[in-house]
C-alpha cells in the first residue's frame, strides 16, 4: 500500500503540500508561544500603511489597519490546521465508538444508535453549529468541540458497516471459538482490520471541517480577533473587496491549497489501501 | 466405558427463530465421545452438524439461535448453564476448533507469532517463553523452518500450511477435544491426506479426542474410531466405524455409503440422495 501511494505523483505531491503546512503551522505556534515577532507582529496596525497592495514592503499587501497579511496568513495556518485536525479526531472518534457499539452489538442497540444518528443527519449540520456556537458563545475551543459534536454521523455509519460485516468473518469466529472476550475480538481482532477505511475518512474529513471554520469565522461566529484566521482575514476584508483583492485572494486561496491536499492525500490513501479487485 | 467421556450431548436441540420462520436445526441429538477417542459426524449440508459442533460451546449466536432441550456436560458441567467466563475457559481451553477455511479463519493483519502466542497467552498464562512455544507447535504440526514462520503472515502460507497453523492454534491451549468442522474440505486432496494423518498422530500423541465433521464417507474410514450419521438434524444411526461402513442400518446412511466415488468400477455415475423418499420413510 505505501508503494502504491508512493508511485501516485497528485497524493505524492499533496502530500509534500500538507507537510510544509504542518511545518508552517507548528513554527509559527512556536513563535507564537514565545511570543516572538517574526517576520513582525501579526497584530501590529500601521494606520499610515493601511490598504497597500501586494508589493516588496508588504509581498501579500496589508489589511485596513495596515497589518500585514502575509504575516497573519502564515500565523492563522496553525489555527486552521488545529481546527480541522482536531474537530475531525473528536468527530471520528465518537463516531469509532458509537459504530464499533452499534455494529459488533446489533440488535436493539445497533436500532437506538441508528435511529440518533438518523436523526442528527436530519439537521443541516452548519446550522446546528452556527446555533450552537451562537449559543456558547465564538471560541476556538467552543468552534472545534461542536464541529467534532456535530459530525461525527459519517464515521459512525461507515465504522458500525466495518464492525457488522467484520463481526461475521471467519477470524472472529475463530477467535470466539478460542475463548477471547468481546473487547478482546473488538480490539484485536475487529478495529485493527477496519482501521484503514476509517483513517481515510478522517483525512476526507478533514477539509470540511477547514471550509467550516472560515465559513464560522467569516460570519463572526469562530475564532475571535485579534487572532487571525484564514476565514476571519477574509471577513475582515469583505468590506474593502472592490479596492483590496488582496485581502480576500490570499487567504482563500491558502484554504483552497490546504483543503485540496488533505482531499488528495486522502483519495490517494483510499486508492491506495483497495485491493487490486476493487480497482478493476 | 471405563474412560470418563470428555463431553456428553443428551437430547439437544437447537432452534433457529426467525421472522421468516423456524427452523430446527437439531432434534434430540445426543452423542458421547470418549478420552482419546475419534467420532466422526458425517451428514450433508443442512443435515446439522456445524450446528451441533457450534453449540457445543455455545458458538451459535443467540437469537436467533435458541437451546430449547438437551444437556451438554464437559467435566461434569453443564455449557448450557455456564456463565460467560465459564464459557471462554472452555472453549479453546478444553474445546478447541478447527475450521473449514484456513485462508479466511487467520486474522489478515497478524503474524502466525501472535495469532497463536494470543491462544497460548488466554489459556496458558503460566507459560514463560510463548515464542518457544510456538515453535514447538509450528514443529509439531509439520510446518518446516518454524523459527522463520513466526513472522510470516496467513497471506504468506499455503493453503495447507495455513491449516496446520490453525491446528497449532488449537492444539497449543492442550484441550481434552478438538472440532474439526470440515477441515480438509478447502484444501487440495494431498493435502488433505496429510493434516488428517496429522491430526492422527497428534491424537496419539496428545491422548486428545477428535469431533471430526464431514460430509465425506471416504475419508471417515481410516480416521474414526465410531461414525455417527446426522440426517435432518436428528443423528440416524451411531456405531464402530467398520460395523456401519459393513452394514449400514439405516437407508440414509446406506445412500451416503453409495455416493463413495470407488476406482475400478464401471460406474458412471454417483447416486443421487431422494431426500423426499427418506424424509418420508424415517
């Protein structure tokens, strides 16, 4: 399966796209930590300098109040990355353990958990987060607690699919048959084979949750200023649109650049991991 | 019957409830096997057996599954009325199960070392060196190199030697029974040949007793000590093995006896088994 990846030069390539973003992201939280200006303040206004255009002061412009947006972009990586990293590992996390109940129980549990999930698919999902959020209160915290609250239906679907078809394999019979326990057969012998559908969907899931942190942000609902996001740049800068493209241009295009190679590495993992049949 | 009997069937039956209806699976069937001792339970597909070999160690899952009679003692114990840690004590501990499907019945993501150190560790605690132990099984059951296995992969093993490690998995936890649901039936017929010997020998040795399950008359004759005959889950006719082979009592089993392929006979083709006719007469 690593071959396979390997030898796919859009995953291969994607994948290089989203390490330098991680190691964007982890410097510039670093320096955040430290509290350490570099290549400047991301907060620092400059009302003389305000609205310049992309040029060798500012190479990506500056905002309203003259803050740099290359700066902010790069230190709004990690937020974005955190939020949809994070939001997905709640999200798939829940959904791993209600699946993995539903379909290795079956029955009457299996019927309940299903008909919850049912039920919860019935919202629009961006709606019930915004009135959540609305209701919490905008906080980085708050945004990636409901977004993971939120979405974790997907996963618990195709995790209780795993667990149901896995539950009737013949290795878990034999398993049985040697005495092992339930959580013995759901963990050694269950999980370990249906890990790799649920890894790729965690990595598909993982632009969504980017998209609907800007998408929060942009509406004023996410990470709060003067923290800079990439979708609160763009809030930011919905006002100046006509005479500062700049301000929406780069930021959009750093959450289009993120949100695709998480999509292609992805794919690529997903088309890696089927099995030569399954590609035929 | 000096020997105390490693398991006891009285009158058991199994029930299936579905909504789409309800089947028996197992009418009254009881059984004996003694220590040591080699029964095959010969029927065809539907006739019960993988059932009454499941239920042995309530195996079948419940519902749609259901014991509606019968007992069945292993040490003077009854399985029906075990609690669960009961049930994972006895089951590989003092049953062990082969089965039909060796490619499918190994766990894809795990070497032959921990499929069988996990069997081991379950039921021999008191076992130091596990590896050590396994390489004596692997040895046991005729898997060359053994060392070198422990790191192989199901998918790295031949159907046969796929086979054997399932019975070094069996074998490993020292049960007084093995279950060998059909376990020559997806392997090449040299192949065949040799696990059944093999298991021969390990009876011998081990001084285990053998369920042997299968639908072919053919290769209960040198194997079983006593055959028994299931038809429509109930079991037709019980006896030593030459005694039925020689003069089967009940016209079920002389069909099945007919529908052994012989060489150096003009026939050309098998008998067919009317079911109809039996059902109707038995």
């Amino acid at each position: 399966m690593r071959r396979r990846f390997r030898a796919d030069p859009v995953a291969m390539g994607a994948a290089v796209v989203l390490v330098l973003l991680l190691v964007t992201a982890a410097l510039f939280f670093t320096l955040r930590l430290f509290q350490i200006p570099f290549p400047a303040n991301p907060d620092l206004t400059d009302l003389a300098g305000k609205l310049r255009p992309p040029g060798p002061d500012a190479w990506l412009g500056t905002d309203n109040l003259g803050r740099d947006v290359c700066t902010r972009l790069l230190h709004g990586t990690y937020i974005s990355l955190m939020v949809g990293v994070v939001a997905v590992v709640v999200a798939v996390g829940i959904g791993v353990v209600v699946g993995a109940v539903s379909g290795y129980a079956g029955g009457w549990v299996d019927n309940v958990l299903m008909r919850i999930v049912d039920a919860m698919m019935c919202f629009p999902s961006f709606f019930l987060i915004l009135t959540v959020v609305a209701l919490l209160g905008p906080s980085l915290f708050n945004v990636i607690l409901v977004m993971g609250l939120v979405g974790w239906t997907g996963s618990a679907r195709l995790v209780r699919a795993e667990f149901l078809s896995l539950r009737e394999s013949e290795y878990v019979r034999a398993a049985r048959a040697l005495g092992q326990s339930h959580l013995g057969i759901v963990f050694r012998h269950i999980f370990p084979n249906a890990a790799g559908p649920i890894f790729v969907t965690a990595v598909l899931g993982v632009p969504g949750a980017i998209l609907s942190e800007a998408s929060l942000s942009f509406l004023g609902l996410g990470v709060q200023p003067p923290q800079s996001t990439w979708g609160n740049i763009i809030a930011d800068g919905r006002t100046y649109l006509l005479d500062a493209w700049w301000l929406i241009l780069f930021p959009g295009v750093a959450i289009l650049i993120t949100a695709l190679s998480f999509y292609l590495v992805g794919d690529g993992l997903r088309r890696a991991a089927q099995t030569k049949r399954e590609r035929e | 019957m000096n020997e105390p009997n490693v398991i006891e069937v009285e009158n058991l039956g199994v029930r299936f409830e579905s909504e789409s209806g309800v089947v028996d699976a197992v009418r009254g069937v009881s059984l004996r096997i003694g220590k040591g001792e080699t029964l095959a339970l010969v029927g065809e597909s539907g006739s019960g057996k993988s059932v009454t070999a499941l239920a042995l160690t309530r195996l079948l899952p419940e519902p749609p599954a259901k014991f509606v009679s019968g007992r069945i003692l292993v040490g003077g114990e009854d399985v029906l009325k075990m609690s669960r840690a009961q049930l994972r004590a006895v089951r590989g501990g003092r049953i062990a199960y082969v089965f039909q499907e060796p490619s499918t019945s190994l766990n894809p993501v795990f070497n032959i070392r921990s499929q069988i150190g996990e069997a081991i560790r379950l039921h021999r605690p008191e076992v130091k060196d596990v590896d050590a132990e396994i390489i004596r099984w692997l040895d046991r059951v005729g898997i060359p190199d053994p060392a070198q296995r422990l790191r192989s992969y199901p998918h790295e093993l031949s159907g046969g030697m796929q086979q054997r490690a399932m019975i070094a998995m069996a074998l490993s936890c020292n049960p007084d029974l093995l279950v060998a649901d059909e376990p020559t039936t997806a392997l090449d017929v040299t192949t065949q040949a040799q696990i059944l010997e093999q298991i021969q020998r390990l009876r011998r040795e081990i001084g285990m007793a053998v369920l042997l399950i299968t639908h072919n008359f053919g290769i209960v004759k040198g194997v079983a000590d006593r055959v028994a005959v299931m038809f429509r889950g109930r079991i037709v006719e019980q006896g030593e093995t030459a005694r039925v082979l020689a003069e089967p009592q009940h016209p079920y089993t002389r069909a099945l006896i007919a529908c052994i392929p012989r060489l150096g006979t003009n026939q050309r083709r098998l008998p067919v088994i009317d079911h109809e006719a039996l059902a109707a007469e038995g």
